[in-house]
DNA sequence: AGGGTGTGCAACCATTGAGTTGCGCATCCG
DNA sequence: CGGATGCGCAACTCAATGGTTGCACACCCT
C-alpha cells in the first residue's frame, strides 16, 4: 500500500545487497565471478593466469569476493580450490526488482491519480 | 556445454551493468535510489534533508547515478528535479540472473555427467 | 530593486582500494 | 633429501572517491 511517507530506506536486506554490489563493482572481480560461474572451481594461480595481473592481486579480490559470500575456498592439499556461491545473487537481483517495483506501483498510482 | 576455455568475460552487457553496480556500491546512493523510487522526483536540498551529508555531496551522488543511467535531472524554475530511470537496473538483474543460471547449468551438467 | 533561496563549480583533504614486490612456509615429486 | 611449485602475509605506492568549504550565478517574491 503506497503511502505519502513510506519508510526513507530500506527494502529488504539492504546490508547483503550492498556487499554484493560492491563486490561487483569491479570489472576484474565480475570477470572472476562469471569465470568461476562457467568453469566451476579454480585456484588463484590458473585464474591469474588469464588475466593481465599478479596472483596475488586476484586472491585478494578473492577474498573480497568471499566476504560478500560470493566465493568459498577450498584447501586441497598444497593449492586451495575457490567456488562460487550463487545465493546472494539472488539477494541483490531482489533488491533491483524490488526498488523497481516500487517504482513502478508509484507511477501507476500517479496515473490513477490524475485518471480519476 | 562446459569446456576447459570457456570465453574469459562476458555475460550480455557486463559495462551497463557494471555501472549500475558501481554506483550501487555506495550506501548513501542505494539510499537515494530507494529515495526515489518511493517518492518520485526531488531536488538535491531536499534529499539531503534527511541525510547527514552537505547538498553537495548529495548532488555528486545524484550525478553519479545520473552517469550510470539510473537518474534524470531536469530544471524547474530554480530549483532542479532528479528522476529515477529504473531501465538500467533491469540490466543489472539480467546479468545476476545469467550468471546464477550459467552457474545452474554447470552443476547440472556435472551431474549429468556424474550420474550418466 | 533587492534580499532570500537554491544550484553549480572548483579547490582541497582524508580514506579506501587496486596493484605491486618481497619473503617465509607448506606441500608435492624426482 | 632437496628442489620446485603454490599459497599466504606484510609493506608500500598511487589513483579514485566521498566528503568538506567557499564562492558566484540564477531565480523567485515582496
């Protein structure tokens, strides 16, 4: 029900989302994802091996990645194996549906308005 | 159908999306964003009303955004009006969507692979 | 006309973050 | 055993960015 003064912020888990975007802010970290999304798990090594920087650079977005929860790790004997977790995904693909959605009831009540 | 080489990047429209995500990043910008979207166009002094930011810093936000698509400003008088133009954040959820799917379909793939 | 209100622009500061290099430790393999 | 391979940690550089203040211009209203 759209009020005049609904709550300022917030749909639901703003908090989660907002990892998610920040971590998907740069372009290396979504070459990451979408890399772990279509070859399933992979070292730091072979992931660097395809991009123009160090290994290290790339376990560190790693580990940015795995504080959003994107990413888990793995430790295989002497190299550790990083695998995708698609959840929060779906929370930050949530909170574009629903501030879109929101938007959108706003205008149809708009025009409802001007309608009637 | 998963190989060794799959292309290294892109889902459809990673930059668009990319942008989205960036300027997402930010708390304040998610807050303006929601802002927006629930109560339609505003001026940058009234947003920042009930922001414990300066009107400048609320204006580069809103330029910002507007950079990625996701605000229109237009001027009324003295005062100018910023709009959400939610079309880019379909983009965004089209790539978190083909992302999670891609990484849907490798598992059941291995799977298949597994049980076949 | 002229004061109040709202914008926009520019300079500046502090913090964050991406990237690098160097080093030490663990693990596999000849 | 001992070399090679892979990882993790720490220190450092450099650019980007969120935030501020100050000022000048445009517009509304009495």
């Amino acid at each position: 029900m759209p009020q005049p003064h609904p709550r300022p912020g917030a749909p639901g888990g703003d908090a989660e989302a907002g990892a998610v975007f920040a971590a998907l802010a740069d372009p290396t970290r979504r070459h990451l994802v979408a890399a772990l999304a279509a070859g399933g798990g992979a070292t730091a090594t072979g992931l660097a091996a395809e991009l123009p920087i160090s290994r290290q650079a790339v376990a560190k977005h790693l580990a940015t990645l795995g504080r959003a929860g994107l990413v888990s790790q793995r430790r295989r004997g002497r190299e550790s194996l990083f695998e995708l977790d698609p959840r929060p995904l779906a929370d930050a693909a949530a909170w574009l549906t629903t501030v879109g959605a929101e938007w959108d009831t706003r205008l149809a009540d708009l025009q409802r308005l001007l309608k009637g």
